[in-house]
C-alpha cells in the first residue's frame, strides 16, 4: 500500500505501481493487482512443480540439495564476514595513513576472497556470522520487550542495565544453541509463494 497526497491536501491510498487511488486497504488498483495475481500464479505453478520434484527425490537427493543450499547460505554469510572486515580495515587504515580509495578497495576484494576461497575459514566466518546475525535480532527483540516492560514497572526501570544485559545474553545464547542445533541451517525444499495483497 502506498500514500500520497490527494486533490485536497489530504493522504490517500494509492496502487503500488501507479498513482491511482484506492479506497483503505487497497495494495493495487484493478489493472496491477490482476498483473500481480498472474505473476503469483505462475510463481505457484513453478512452486508446485518444483515441490513435486522435491517429493519424488530419495533422502540421498534431498540431504545432498539442503547440504548445497547450507553450503550457499554460509558462502553469503562469509562473503558478508569478509566484507566487514575488509571494510573495517580500509576504514582504519584510511582513517590512519589516508590510503587511497583504491587500495581500499583491493584490501575489501582481497577479504573477501579470502574469506570465500579458503574451505575452513569460509564455514567458520560464514556461521559466525549467521550466529551474530540471529544474535542481533533475538537481542534487539528482547531489548524491545525490556524497553516497554521499564515503562509499566518500577522494578524494571529500576534495573534497566542488568535487565538489558540478561536480554542480550538471552539473545545471544539462543542464537548459538540454534546454530549449534541446526536451527538456523537452510533446506533445499522449496518455499511457497505468497498471495499478492488485495
């Protein structure tokens, strides 16, 4: 759903692929959401067939195609490790001898590379990552839950820091038991599209 501004100044709703406007609760005006609702269908029908292929795979096919994606899931995750890190070097080293932006660039790729190319470091950079990165969203979740309990309770308020802590150590636990558990881990099964919005 979109906003803009109507004839009178007021907000309106309006389709996401054009201007027209909508009554509330409306994503797409009659043209768009027709186009949308082909491109879903077609989205499902590819989702069913590969689903299909999916069902009619032996335990060996299906363990070696969630072992390929785990394999690409981590190589993302590592290739997002190195250029972190890369980065954070090229921001240091600019920081402190003024390199030029093009031997900043090359010590990213050269990360990167690194990272990526090399079997035991890209598995353990590209989990990490995903752990720190599950870590970051339980812990800002519970922070949240933190933040607005410290509004309605004075014993809260009262221990914000200690609370924030236990919240993040929560946070960060439980993202390394579900990596360690496997519950981050991706399948090769296929996902079913959405529905477009009305």
């Amino acid at each position: 759903m979109a906003f803009g501004v109507g004839r009178e100044g007021k907000i309106v709703h309006t389709c996401r692929d054009c201007s027209e406007e909508l009554p509330p609760g409306r994503s797409y005006c009659r043209e768009h959401y027709e186009q949308a609702l082909a491109e879903y269908e077609a989205s499902l029908a590819d989702y069913e067939r590969e689903l299909a292929e999916w069902r009619s795979m032996s335990d060996e096919e299906r363990a070696e195609a969630n072992d390929e994606a785990e394999s690409e899931s981590v190589l993302g995750f590592a290739a997002l490790c190195g250029a972190i890190l890369g980065g954070g070097g090229w921001w240091y080293l600019y920081a402190t001898r003024k390199i030029d932006v093009l031997y900043g660039l090359m010590l990213v790729v050269g990360v990167v590379a690194i990272v990526v190319v090399v079997p035991p470091l890209r598995y353990a950079a590209g989990k990490l990552t995903r752990t720190t990165a599950f870590a970051l969203l339980y812990a800002a979740v519970l922070l949240a839950v933190v933040w607005l309990l410290s509004k309605i309770s004075g014993v809260v308020s009262d221990n914000l820091k200690w609370f924030c802590i236990g919240a993040a150590s929560v946070g960060t636990i439980a993202a390394a038991v579900r990596e360690l558990l496997g519950g981050n881990s991706v399948t090769g099964e296929p996902i079913k599209p959405t529905p477009p919005p009305a």
